[in-house]
C-alpha cells in the first residue's frame, strides 16, 4: 500500500482554482478531507466538528506552540489552520488529500508535509485576470484592486511551487491537473512499500 498524497493547491483570485478543483473532485471523490481549526465565532448552520473546529484563541495558541497545525493563518483578526495529525493520520491510510490554500499556507506545508505535491495555477495574463474580477459583477473596484495587487504578490512565489499551469483553456488546464496528481501518487517515496513487498515476496 502507498502513502497518501497531499495535493496543495494555490491561485490567485480570479485564477479559476475553484473550477479546477469541482472537477477534480468529481472524478476523484475519494479525496480525504481536512477539517480546519477556526478562532471565529460559528455563522449561523454551521455545525463545530463538521464546518470546523472551533477553538478559543488560547487552545489555538497552545495547539500553534506544540506544533499541532500543518500550516496556519490569521486573517481579518481571527486564526485558521489546518490540524497536523489527522493529516497525518489520513495519508498514513494512504489516502489522499486535497488542500487548497494561500501561498503563505503552502510554504508552510511544503515543511509539515515533506512530501506534499505543490501546484500554482495562473491565469493567462493579468490584463485577463482582471477582466475575470470584472466579470464576476460582485466587487467594488476597491476590491478588485486589492484582488489584483494581491495577485501580483502571489504570482511572485510561483516560482517555489514544483509545478505550474496555465488557466487559459479550462479543458486543457484540468487535463495538467489531473496528470500532475497522478504522477504525484507515483513519487518512489510514496510507494517505498510495494518495493519492499516484491523483495521480500516468495517465490
């Protein structure tokens, strides 16, 4: 049996990450799913241990001092992160994972999770970004200009990512997708016990 693959994936705002990863899922449903830790207050439905786990802001720091998060974040005030031994847990079962995060959550992982598959998806220019942002028709053109210089900053740390696509055909892009998660799964460090059990077989 292999270990699970961690599947990290990062975009920009705009960047058609989300399109990408309902497809994945549709034909992979059998991704394992990490439930996040939140500092925030539960919305209205949302249920603690199915949404999120909802901790105080002293439990999350406890669980951030031990090593307890895979990778973490504060936004707007509050505290996100993804719990380490369920992670951990879950890929040991050999089942793999999908994280979609920020760029700053897939560095993090890139140390937590050793053998993690990082994937950044780009747009095909930002001129084309922008015209996304636009077509949405949800922003204000503040938010749109935050959206945009956020994207340049994210671009920027492409570069450290072990692959990059192009979302300019959305067809083709999830066909890239698809392939680098299959190699993924093939990586010799994930599969070092089929090795072991044809050397060790009899006969």
């Amino acid at each position: 049996m292999r270990l699970g693959t961690a599947l990290v994936l990062s975009a920009p705002s705009g960047a058609g990450k989300t399109t990408l990863v309902h497809r994945l899922l549709k034909e992979f449903p059998d991704f394992g799913f990490s439930i996040s830790c939140t500092t925030r207050a539960p919305r209205q439905g949302e249920v603690d241990g199915r949404d999120y786990h909802f901790l105080t802001m002293e439990r999350f720091a406890l669980m951030r001092s031990e090593g307890g998060f895979a990778e973490w974040a504060e936004v707007h005030g509050n505290f996100y992160g993804t719990p380490l031994a369920p992670l951990q847990a879950t890929l040991a079962k050999g089942q793999d994972v999908l994280l979609d995060v920020d760029v700053q959550g897939a560095a993090q992982l890139r140390l937590s999770l050793p053998h993690a598959a990082t994937v950044f998806i780009l747009p095909p220019s930002l001129a084309e970004l922008e015209r996304r942002l636009r077509t949405r028709g949800t922003d204000s053109e503040d938010v749109i200009a935050t959206r945009l210089g956020n994207a340049r900053r994210e671009i920027a740390e492409a570069r450290w990512f072990d692959s990059v696509l192009v979302n300019d055909d959305l067809d083709r892009a999830y066909e890239e997708l698809r392939a680098l998660y299959l190699a993924a799964t093939l990586k010799t460090a994930l599969n070092r016990a089929a090795i072991d059990d044809l050397l060790h077989a009899r006969g």
